[in-house]
C-alpha cells in the first residue's frame, strides 16, 4: 500500500513501510526511510504507484476548470477527497482524488484551506478583488518583463529614463521600474552604472560619480540656508604692528592664515603666525555651528569647492589682503644662535595682510640656493630669509626627535580645469609640484609650530581639545596630548585651518579661553574636560573626512583618465611602490600591474596604455621595457 500525504507544504506519495497508532513509516523510491504522522495522511491507496499517481494527478488537474469547480463546490467548508466523488459522479480513483487536491491547493483565489484537505469557497466579491489583483500583478509582470527585454536590447524605456536618479542613489525595490532594471542588470551581468551609460540614461561616467556622492551627501544640494552674520567682528581689538603675508594656491579664497616675522637682536627672531577666527561669530551651538557640523570639512576636487562655512562667514574672516580682520596670533621668539625658543605668546588682535602671495608665482624665484645667499636678488626676501632660517632651525629640532630625515621629495600635481567640473570635455591640466620647494617647506614648518605649540597650551592648562597622534605607526584623533612620531612633536593639535575643518575651528575655542583665562579656562572653555561631545565630533569627523578624502581621489583619478586621454599618452614611465603595485611619476595615479615579475622596490619601468575605463577609474596596461640606472624616463609617449 501507498500513502498520499504532506510534507513541509509539499505533497508526496510513498510506500507505507509500518503503520503504528498515530505514526506511520514510509519509504521513499530511493529507499529513503522517513516518520510521518497520520495527522498529515490524506489517504491510502494500492494504485499506481508514487511517482505514476503525481505524475498522472498533475495532469489531470492542469485540464480542471477552476471556476467550474467554485461554481460546484459547496459553499460551506468542505473535504477535498468527497468533493471528488460529487464532482466526478462516482467513487475517485487515487489520481483523481489528488489531481482534485492539487487543483484546489494551487487555486487559493477560488479557495481558502481550512486545514489538511479541508477548504471553503471564496465569497464572490472576495474572489472578483483577487482575481483583479492577480490580473494586475500578471498585467505588471508582463510590463516588467517588457522593460528588461528593451533594456536588454539597448532600449531605453521611459519610464526607466524617469527614474534613472533613484535607480542608483535610493531606489525603491518594490517598484517595476526597478524590478525590471535589475532583472536586465543580471541578465547582462554588468554593473548597474554600466547599463544606465549604456543605456544613455547618464551622459558620462563623470556625472554618475558626482550623482552617487551628492545625492547620498548633499541631497538638499550644496548651499546654505540664509543667515543673520551680525555685525563686524574684533572691532575693539589692537591692530598688530607687524607686515604679514599668506601663502596659498592659486585657487584658495579661504584664507586661513598668515606670517609675519621680526627681528629682536642679530640672530634672534620673532615669528607670527596668524589664523582667521570664524570662532568669534560660530560659537557651539549656535545656527552656524549647527551648519559647521554638518559639514565638518570643505570639499575640494578639480574645479570644484564645497565649503564648510557660508560664503558671508568666510568673507568677514578670511585674511584678505588690505583689510583688517582679527586674527588668533601666536608669537614665537627664536634665538638661533643657541638654538633655542624663548618665548612664546598668544594674543586675539587684527592684522592687516599686507599681501596675498601665491605659491605657484614663488616657487620659480624663491630657490635653497636664493634663500642662502642675500647678493641674489628675491622677492619678498626680507620676510622670506629669516622665516627660512627659523624653519630650517624647527626642522633640524624635529628630525633630532625622528631619528631620521623626512621624505619630501615626491612630485604632487593641482588640477587646474578650462571648463566646468561637472563637464567630462573640460581641458585638465597637471601642475606638478615638489613637497620640498622652499615656500611649501617654510609654510607647512610654521604651521606645524602653531599646532604643536597651541597643542601645548590647551595640555598646560587642562583644556580639552582634537590632538592627532601617532604612536607605533598608528595615527589616530583623541581628546589627550600624545606625541606624534611621523611629525617628532610632543602633541599636535590641527588649528590652523578653522575656515576650512571643524576639528580646527574646535580647537580654536579653547585656545581663545586658555589664552585670555589661563588656568581658570578649563572653567569656561566651551568643551569641559572629558566631556563626551568631544568623542563624537571626533569620530564623526574622521569618517566624514574619510568619505570626502575618497570622493577627492575618485575624482581626481577621473580627470587623470581624461587627461591621458586628451594628451594622446600611450606609455608612462612608472615607479614600483610594492610587488605590482605602480605609482606614476607624471601623474597622481596608482593602479596594480599583475604579472610584471619580481622587481625591488623603487624599479622604474615603462608600461603601455592600452586602454581606459572612467566608470571603474582603471586603465589596462602592460610592461613594455625596465629602466636602467642609467637611462632616463622623464616624460610620456604619445
């Protein structure tokens, strides 16, 4: 004898191997013994066998008229197996009984189970909302299916078109339009960017990279709500006499700081370093805090500026040349006779920059050897040469702490853009510069003064503040004064550009309050110590950082494929950074190499461009020739 019976859902049909008073064993056609309950036994029968029943049962109940069998059926709950009998007007055979149940089980439109073999007729409205909703869903999937085949075919349906921006940035899965988008995606196994370029919905690879970021960052678009700046601010502070310059790229409107730098006595210097105090009018928690930090960092790319701070802010603090515009100064005595620092002081006032230099117009003039030497004519060198000779004293102090020189010989390139920067046909050009060319070092060694001597400041008087540290190769933010190893400082805390990071116009609040209240500015300073505000704008700071860090790369990576591109280059001359990882030595660019063999580290190797892909940002290249010691590879072929 045989079983019909049901199992998770599924109707199966089996020998019966024991039969015990509430269980029954039955074996499979593989021998498979199996523990049934009879709970779950529709019924038994002795013909034909398991796999003939469903077999002929599954035909015979694809050929049954399921309205004639509603229109038939009892309108109480009712057994499936008696119901065959009236149906078919004389005692079912097996395959009659389960074709019946099979019918009744995949029609739960026309019938709702009430148990095992048990069902009940829908009402007739209930039925005619079913069958209407089970006609849309088919008339939907027709649809969809119809889109997919267009997509697939390189059609770009309307209704996808419309929905292009939601496809990627935030879509609603539920849809057809997404359905069927991701169903051609699969069917193509390609990338969900790729088929909308494909598909034209995108103009170019450029615009779908700016989509992702800016509408999962600034959905709202990137201006400011309108706000009330108040009146001028540090009107009542002391000017400063002393003659300040900034040095900035071309591009930079933010002006965050400025040098200046007096002589005391032969040999003895005092330098001043001056930094914008957008602190004055964004207090924490007031309406341009709240806007701060949100934003926790200005954005930058090629062409392209995304400021933390309204424009109204940036124009009452930036040191703009000719104007008076308070400034948080620090004032360094330096004796460089003994080597030492005598004094330091820190003083909220104004200063009037008597002028805003630019790093690019420098650079050609203002050399080591000019610099050394007072008979070569120099711009600026009266305020140049002492300010050299200070930072190469601070320099020489900090590579004592390290142990070893630092490495500033590698070539960085700006990005200067003829066009738009949302415009993939903009003319990109690369302006290489060194790290080491003289008026970078002088900047970034009075900078790095400021942050480890205000980093001091805070520490002395029990203030918190935003320190980075790195210890053991480490780096990491925190709320305690901890020594940086890459840097040789004892504590290092970003302040000087308060225009441009949140974590600088943080630490600039507490510098005011340990400057003006020293011991007592643990008291008023805006963040108390261990207060735990500090921990979220630094974990919130180092991840938005992060995500504005990769988007610059993306971009940047972007315009070095069009550059390529646009130059006609088809070889680079590159350099081996580790195993077939390659840096470029005429751009900003990194990418592996597989297979190129064993190198040591440092080999310079020329490698052909084969071609480019500005949607994955890669280019496909290959090995062309090893550079030898004495051959030279300073410049690309075309």
């Amino acid at each position: 004898m045989y079983v019909l019976f049901e199992d998770s859902g599924k109707f199966k049909a089996e020998k019966i191997f024991s039969d015990a008073d509430t269980t029954m064993q039955v074996e499979s056609a593989t021998g498979k013994r199996s523990k049934i309950r009879k709970n779950n036994v529709f019924f038994e029968f002795a013909q034909p066998e398991p796999a003939a029943l469903l077999e002929q049962a599954e035909q015979l109940a694809a050929d049954l008229d399921i309205q004639f069998l509603w229109e038939c059926a009892p309108q109480d709950e009712f057994n499936a197996v008696d119901f065959a009998e009236d149906y078919f007007g004389h005692p079912p055979s097996a395959v009659e009984k389960t074709a019946l149940i099979l019918a009744l089980h995949g029609a739960p439109a026309y019938f709702h189970r009430r148990g095992k073999g048990l069902y009940r007729s829908a009402p007739p409205e209930i039925l005619e909302a079913a069958l209407a909703a089970i006609e849309k869903k088919r008339e939907q999937a027709a649809q969809q299916e119809q889109w997919t085949a267009a997509m697939i075919a390189g059609e770009l349906p309307a209704p996808i078109a419309a929905a292009a921006n939601s496809l990627l940035s935030n879509p609603d899965k539920n849809s057809l339009e997404w359905k069927a988008f991701d169903a051609a995606v699969k069917e193509l196994n390609c990338s969900p960017e790729q088929l909308l370029l494909d598909l034209n919905a995108w103009s170019s690879p450029l615009a779908l990279h700016r989509h992702r970021f800016f509408s999962q960052h600034f959905p709202r678009g990137t201006d400011f709500p309108d706000i009330e700046l108040g009146t001028e601010w540090g009107t009542d502070l002391p000017v400063a006499a002393v003659t300040a310059y900034s040095i900035d790229d071309a591009g930079t409107t933010e002006i965050d700081d400025a040098l200046s730098i007096q002589e005391l006595a032969p040999h003895q210097w005092r330098v001043g370093v001056h930094i914008a105090t957008p602190g004055l009018a964004v207090q924490r928690d007031n309406e341009l805090d709240a806007i701060a930090r949100k934003r926790l960092s200005t954005l930058y790319t090629p062409g392209q500026k995304v400021p933390m701070l309204p424009e109204a802010v940036i124009r009452a603090f930036s040191l703009d040349e000719g104007i008076e515009r308070p400034a948080l100064s620090l004032y360094v005595d330096v004796d460089l006779q003994s080597q030492t620092i005598t004094h330091t002081r820190t003083v909220l006032e104004r200063i009037c920059v008597k002028e805003n230099l630019r790093q690019h117009q420098l650079d050609p003039f203002v050399t080591v050897e000019a610099l050394n030497d007072p008979s070569i004519a120099l711009p600026y060198g009266g305020w140049l040469r002492p300010l050299w000779q200070v930072s190469q004293f601070l320099s020489q102090q900090r590579e004592q702490v390290r142990g070893k020189p630092e490495n500033n010989n590698r070539v960085e390139f700006l990005f200067e853009l003829a066009g738009a920067p949302d415009d993939p046909d903009s003319i990109v050009s690369l302006i290489p510069r060194v790290r080491n060319a003289p008026v970078g070092l002088i900047t970034a060694e009075m900078m790095i003064l400021a942050n480890n001597i205000w980093g001091g400041l805070l520490a002395q008087h029990d203030v918190p503040g935003i320190y980075r540290s790195q210890q053991n190769m480490r780096t990491r933010m925190s709320t305690h004064a901890l020594p940086h190893d890459s840097i040789g400082v004892p504590q290092y805390a970003w302040s000087t550009s308060p225009l441009r990071r949140y974590v600088d116009l943080v630490n600039q609040w507490q510098i005011l309050a340990a400057a003006e209240h020293g011991v007592s500015a643990r008291l008023v300073a805006p963040f108390k110590p261990k207060e735990s505000d500090l921990y979220s704008i630094i974990s919130a700071f180092e991840a938005q950082y992060s995500t504005w860090n990769d988007f610059q790369n993306q971009i940047e990576r972007y315009w070095v494929l069009r550059w390529l591109q646009q130059q006609g280059i088809t070889q680079m001359p590159v350099t081996l950074i580790k195993e077939d990882l390659v840096r470029f030595d005429l751009a900003p660019f990194v990418m592996r190499l597989p297979g190129i063999g064993e190198f040591e580290r440092g080999q310079k190797l020329i490698i052909d461009l084969l071609s480019f892909n500005e949607l994955e940002l890669t280019i496909e290249a290959r090995l062309r020739d090893v550079v030898t010691p004495n051959e030279e590879a300073t410049s690309p072929s075309v």
